[in-house]
C-alpha cells in the first residue's frame, strides 16, 4: 500500500490535543458581535472537541502529522554564522 498524504488544509484548521483529541474552531466569532453577548461570545472563543467516526476520519486525513502546534512541518536547522556559541568551538 503506497503511503497516505496529508491533507494539508486539514492540518491548518485543527489542532491535536495532548491526549489526541482533535479541536476545531467554533463558528459566527468573525462578524456581527455587537449583537452577541458576552457569554456568547467567550463560549465560541473556546475550542470545540470532535469526536466519533468524524475525528478518526479526519485522524486519517491528518496523516503522519502527530502534532501540529504551530510547526506545520518545518524544521529549523541551525549551520555556519547563525550556529549557537556553543556548537562554534566544539571539535
């Protein structure tokens, strides 16, 4: 079986807890908040859990990616003139 990719829009709108519970943002908290009351408006400010045969779907679409806590996928690597002190002289 070839090796499933990740569905890359899916990575950007949810994120993995700790526990690996997936969490989604609640919608209607872009526009038209004066109307919304405050309580409202700090319960859509929450993140909502997705659970069911929805979240092991999407568990699927997500792919390899184990966390994605601001990362999405890159990895610095630190060489040359930007190396931290420590790495410099070490033979």
């Amino acid at each position: 079986m070839p090796k499933l990719k990740t569905h890359r829009s899916t990575v950007k709108r949810l994120k993995i807890s700790a526990g690996g519970k997936l969490m989604r943002r609640r919608a209607s908290g872009h526009h038209f908040l004066q109307k919304k009351s405050a309580s409202r408006k700090r319960f859509i400010n929450t993140p909502a859990i997705i659970t069911g045969s929805i979240a092991a779907n999407l568990k699927r679409a997500l792919g390899g990616v184990k966390n994605n806590k601001k990362s999405r996928g890159r990895r610095i690597v630190q060489s040359g003139a930007n190396a931290s002190p420590a790495t410099k002289g070490a033979k």
